[in-house]
C-alpha cells in the first residue's frame, strides 16, 4: 500500500478511537454499552438509553467530538493553503486578522449587546466580524495595488492589531462579570457545539476541501514560485485572493463555534509534509486527517486534565505548538550547519 494509503487508514483508525474515547469519558464515565444505546435511541433506533445518559451522550458529547474532527480538519487545510499561497512557514488561519475579527465581534456580544439572537447570535457575531477583517485586509491589498505574499501578511497583522485593541477596549469598558466568559472563548473551547450549528462548519469545511482538491494543480504550481506558475497559466493575483476569501469564510465558521483556537493551522501542514510530501494531492486529505486527530486529542485532554472542571482547548494547542516551534526552530538551525 502507498505511503499516503497507510497514513490515511491509520489515521483514521486513530480518529475513530479518539472520538470514542470522548464519548465515553468526561467528567462522568459512561459505560461502552450504554454510549450505543444512547445513539441508537437518539437517531431513533432500537431501545433507548435513560434520558439523562442519552442526553450527555448524543446531545452534548457526540456533537462536540464530531465538531472537534470537522474543525480540526478544516484548520489544518487552511494552514496548508496558507503556507502555500504566502510562501511563508510559519502561516496559520489567525495570522491574517481572521481570530481578531471575530474575537471583537463574540466580545462586543457578550459585553455589549446579550444574545439578543438567542443561541445563534455569538456565532453570528463571531463570523461576522471575522469577515469583516477578511475584507478590511483584501481592500488594504488591492489599495496597495500588490499581490505580493508580504503584502497581504502585512495588513493581515496590522488589521489583527486593530481589532486586538478594539477587543480589548471592550473587555475593559464591559461588564467585569463577563470576564470569564470572554476569555474562555478567546482561547478557544467546544462547549457550543450543537447539532443545529454542524452544517455551519461543514460548510466551511466543504468550501475549502473542494476548492483545494479541484484547484491542486495551481496549488503545486505555486510551490515552484510565481513566475513558473504564471508560465503554467495560473493567474496568480486572482488565485490568490480567491483563496484567502475561501480560507476567510471557512475560518469564521470554525471560529464562530469554537472561539480561537491556535497553532492547529501552523503544526498540520508541518507534519503532514513530512508524511506524504509537498504535493497537494495527498498533502490535502493528510492535512485534514491530522487536524481533527490533533484537536481531538486535545479536546479530550482540555475535558479530562481537571474535570471535572475544563479548561480551555486553546491552552492545550498552544502548549504543543510551543513545543513544535521550537522543535522547528532547533531543527533549522542543525540543516543550515
């Protein structure tokens, strides 16, 4: 079997376990047998399991572990455009201002206006203003009348650093109250993740998925630089501003139920290279199998290392990607010796 074959089937052998295992455990162990019965009486299926049981299992964890796979996935394939299209390593979804923007949006809920939308107005308002970074930093760009990498890097941290300090404006003219609040979302967690939200984030996933696959071929093209792409017929500044759009969209969508979750985009695209290679093809798929493997796993532990108290998933990512960089790092260092 190929090499990308057996990355594939193990992982998602790995995939399948980890979710299991985040049903079954959590602040209250639920027995093997009890966790089936819960989902057959939840897709209306066979016997059911005692109401409160059912509940944890199909209303709260299995949509959890399921989100945590999807948005893991759609994180690690946007790191992967990103990387690609900007040419630079060290490039994640939240680099461009995408987290800032949806950060300010979530505050600006939580201390200002309440859910006046009921449950969907925090997601609402994240998305929104995570795209309304996107487009401030596509309008810097086309002002610029540059579509070089740099360039688009540049706004993306100069619009992160704006919405940064409106967000912190905010949080500090709010309600004191809502702190707690504010910065569990803004280190990312799950505990929004409802049924009635998934098709929301698989849509993000969907956008970006699809675009990659059926755009591969441009995707390694740019690896060669844009002057070899250009000779191929990729037509590089409206390629590369339609891919940051896309990854935009799909990044709000992840960010509007799971808050900011970092070093996810960064850590993929890193390690699935170094299992199938450069080449979009297999490095897609790869991508996405390793993201929701990470942010799975690391759900888990967020859910487990306190409980019955959780912390944030954020904490958990960051604390590995820490380890990463510097991994990173070390190991530039030893190939230039």
């Amino acid at each position: 079997m190929p090499r990308f074959g057996v990355v594939m089937v193990l992982g998602a052998a790995v995939l399948v376990a980890l979710i299991l295992l985040s049903v079954l455990y959590g602040s209250a162990d639920i027995p093997l047998a009890t966790v089936f019965t819960a989902i057959q009486g939840g897709l209306g299926f066979g016997e059911t399991a005692p109401a409160p049981m059912e509940r944890i299992v199909f209303e709260l964890r299995l949509p959890r572990a399921l989100f945590s796979a999807v948005i893991g996935a759609g994180l690690g394939i946007v790191g992967a455009l990103l990387q690609t299209t900007t040419r630079n390593d060290l490039a994640d979804p939240f680099l461009f201002g995408l987290s800032s923007g949806a950060a300010a949006g979530a505050v600006f809920v939580i201390t200002v206006t309440g859910d006046v939308l009921g449950f969907w107005t925090l997601p609402l308002a994240a998305f929104t203003g995570g795209i309304i970074a996107s487009l401030i930093v596509l309008a810097l760009v086309r002002s610029l009348q540059s579509d070089a990498p740099e360039k688009l890097i540049l706004a993306g941290l100069a619009v992160s650093f704006l919405f940064a300090a409106l967000t912190n404006y905010l949080i500090f003219a709010g309600d004191n109250r809502a702190a707690h609040s504010i910065v569990f979302w803004m280190l990312g967690g799950l505990g929004l993740a409802r049924w009635d939200s998934l098709p929301l984030i698989l849509a993000g996933l969907g956008l970006i998925l699809g675009l990659s696959l059926y755009r591969r071929r441009w995707l390694d093209a740019l690896l060669a630089g844009d002057t070899t792409a250009h000779s191929l017929g990729v037509p590089i500044a409206r390629f590369r501003m339609g891919l940051f759009l896309a990854c935009a969209l799909a990044t709000a969508a992840f960010v509007s139920v799971a808050g900011v979750i970092g070093f996810v985009g960064l850590m993929v695209p890193h390690l699935a290279r170094g299992l199938v290679g450069p080449l979009h093809g297999p490095l897609i798929p790869a991508s996405a199998m390793i993201g929701a493997i990470l942010l799975t796993a690391s759900d888990l532990i967020a859910r487990l290392v306190l409980a019955p108290q959780e912390i944030p998933v954020g904490i958990v990512t960051t604390s590995v990607g820490a380890v990463f960089v510097f991994v990173l790092l070390f190991g530039a260092q030893r190939r230039e010796r």
